[in-house]
C-alpha cells in the first residue's frame, strides 16, 4: 500500500502531466458538481469561474469521457456529469522540431499541459454546419479532445505541405510520422 507521501507524490505528477487518475472502477454514487467548461477553457461553478488554476487542474485529473459522449468528474467515491460546451481543453501554444525522420507539432494547453500530434494524438478539423468556418481539434487523452486556438492553427497553416489522398491534392501537416489534413469535414 503506498505511503501518503507517495501518494501526494503521484497526484502531483498526474496534475502535472495531465494524466487521468485511473485503476478503479467507476463508482455508482453520483452528484450534480455544477461545473461547467465554457468553449473559452474558463472551468465555471454554478456559472462562476473557478479562479483557482490549481484546483482547474486537479479537477482535469479526474476528467472523463464515457462512450456516449458525456464528461464526467469520476473519483473512487463519486462521479458527477458536467457540461462541456466544446472541447474540455484549447491547444495555446504550438511547437515544431524538425527531426531526421520528420517533422514533429507539440501543443500546449490552457492548463499546460503538453501533447504530440502522432497516430494516438490525432488532428482533425471540423466544418461549421452554417457557416463552414473551421474548427481544428487534437485528441489530448482518453478521448478528450482539445481545440486549437485560431493563432495555433494559424501557425499549422505556415507549417501545411499538400499531398495526395485518395487520388486529391490535400492541405495539411506532418507530426510523428503522420499526415493530417486541415480541411475539415462537415460537423
């Protein structure tokens, strides 16, 4: 059994990295927390912003996604529903290394986190169903998604190479060996 402080320890890299705290069934007791994620990345409480960025983190510990598509705060004595009006998360900040054997995007999030674009990490891009405006996307873990910030995505297009797929001249980036197209598809 691990000690408090190896406990501590762990908790403190998982919100760090931007695990997810894991290995236990998921609980039947459930809540209504009140929290919401706004498409801006603001974490609210019963509509307020949650001004705490150490508690925002925490909380991202404990951020899942069900098969259906719902966000849950999951811990091993409780789970609560939450609202999450687009992605939980928004890719800040973006980098490129070019290594020998190609290029590779890292993005940052909201909460500092970090996360490469490769076959697990995928970027996508979806179309607005009435505007056709542009949402481009990242999977950050777990099948929670975070969206790129318009001067990140700004950015993949500086970085955008064309190559054929499926026999069409497509737009878009390489990361890890991967390429992934900008134009999206509709939403």
């Amino acid at each position: 059994m691990p000690t408090q402080a190896e406990s501590q320890r762990r908790l403190a890299d998982l919100i760090a990295s931007g695990g997810v705290l894991e290995g236990f069934p998921w609980p039947e007791a459930t809540r209504e927390y009140g929290i919401a994620i706004r498409r801006d990345g603001v974490w609210t409480h019963w509509g307020d912003p949650i001004e705490r960025r150490s508690l925002v983190r925490l909380f991202a510990t404990v951020l899942q996604r069900d098969g259906d598509g719902t966000y849950w705060l999951v811990t091993p004595g409780e789970r609560g529903v939450i609202a999450v009006e687009d992605a939980p998360f928004i890719a800040v900040e973006a980098r490129r290394a070019v290594r020998a054997d190609g290029p590779v995007l890292s993005f940052r999030t909201n909460l500092d986190h970090w996360v490469t674009a490769d076959a697990e990490h995928p970027i996508w891009v979806t179309l607005d169903a009435e505007n056709g405006a542009p949402t481009p996307y990242i999977r950050f873990r777990d099948g929670l998604a975070a969206r790129l910030a318009r001067p990140v995505y700004y950015e993949l297009a500086d970085w955008a190479v064309e190559r054929m797929v499926e026999g069409v001249p497509t737009l878009g980036v390489e990361s890890s060996g991967c390429f992934f197209a900008l134009e999206g598809a509709a939403a």
